[in-house]
C-alpha cells in the first residue's frame, strides 16, 4: 500500500525490461529470511537491515505514523486535530507484532516506554491489516504507517500525531 511500491516497480521495469518480476507479500522476518537464504533479490522493509551483516539496506523515504480510531471512538471527534501519545496512556489497543522477528512493534514499544505511556492492550495480531480491521470493529485503537489510511475510512478515523511524538517510519530497499 505505500506509494513508493508502484513507483520502484515501474522504474526498474523501464531499466531492466528483460528481468523477471514476482511480486511477494510477506512479513518482516519472512522477507529477512528469504533474502538471507537467497530466495528473493529485494524487499522493502520498514526496519534497517543493519542487524543483519549480510544484507544491505538503503533509505527510500520516511512516512508519518497515525492513530487508528474507531468512528464511534470518542477521539474521532476531532478528527483533524493531532493527538499525543499521553492520549494513548490506558487506552484499549490493538498491537501487531512477530515475534520471531523484529518490526514497527517494537520501535512502538520503545518509544511508548520512553514516554511512560501504557496503553491496556486488548488484542495482538501478526499483521497491520488486520489490526486495522479490528479497529474498524471498535475493538480498539492502533498505530499505523499513513499509507495504511486508504482502508476502512467509513468506520476508521486516521489522527495525526503531534510533531515529534513519533520519528517517521523509514522505508528501506534491502
């Protein structure tokens, strides 16, 4: 769903015309692992692969994080207002997480931590996707990358964070 996606398939299409595409969804640690056991080329990953001394990552951008709120959340009230992670604090929360593998969960965590801020965490899942889909059900808030924001905008109220609540989530090209 990031907008870079297209943009990089499009150019190395226009570059190397005679290369073979294959175009693979997966999680973090499965993209790591793969490209570690030489099953794909690249992947893009929303963590730098420095922990990972066979692997090489540069930086395509950086995007915004976002609160996931329930239409019938109270905070979807001020829809357009930023919110600050003290909000978060006590707050029902959907976390998506692998835990064989590192991830947007816990730079979350860290910062979460960092700020004295305990959300009460009601579900985990494995994916941002569905966590957005719990939201949706009202189950809870999230955190998310701002270009998740295209999915469920009749039951899901995207909010900003407030300026450097959150550093931007890089996306790199491993």
């Amino acid at each position: 769903l990031h907008v870079l996606a297209p943009q990089f398939l499009q150019q190395f299409r226009r570059a190397f015309p005679l290369a073979e595409i294959v175009v693979e969804e997966s999680e973090t640690y499965e993209l790591i692992l793969a490209l570690q056991q030489q099953r794909i080329d690249v992947a893009l990953l929303h963590i730098d692969a420095k922990r990972f001394p066979e692997l090489t990552a540069r930086p395509l951008s950086e995007e915004d994080m976002l609160v996931a709120v329930p239409r019938s959340h109270p905070y979807a009230k001020a829809e357009d207002k930023p919110m600050t992670l003290d909000m978060l604090h006590g707050v029902d929360m959907v976390v998506y997480r692998r835990t064989d593998g590192p991830g947007i969960f816990e730079r979350l965590t860290e910062t979460f931590r960092s700020a004295g801020v305990t959300p009460r965490i009601v579900d985990e899942v494995s994916r941002i996707i569905a966590a957005i889909n719990l939201v949706a059900g009202g189950r809870g808030l999230t955190v998310v990358p701002a270009s998740m924001r295209v999915l469920h905008r009749e039951s899901v109220v995207y909010r900003p964070l407030s300026s450097g609540e959150l550093p931007p989530l890089p996306l790199y090209v491993a």
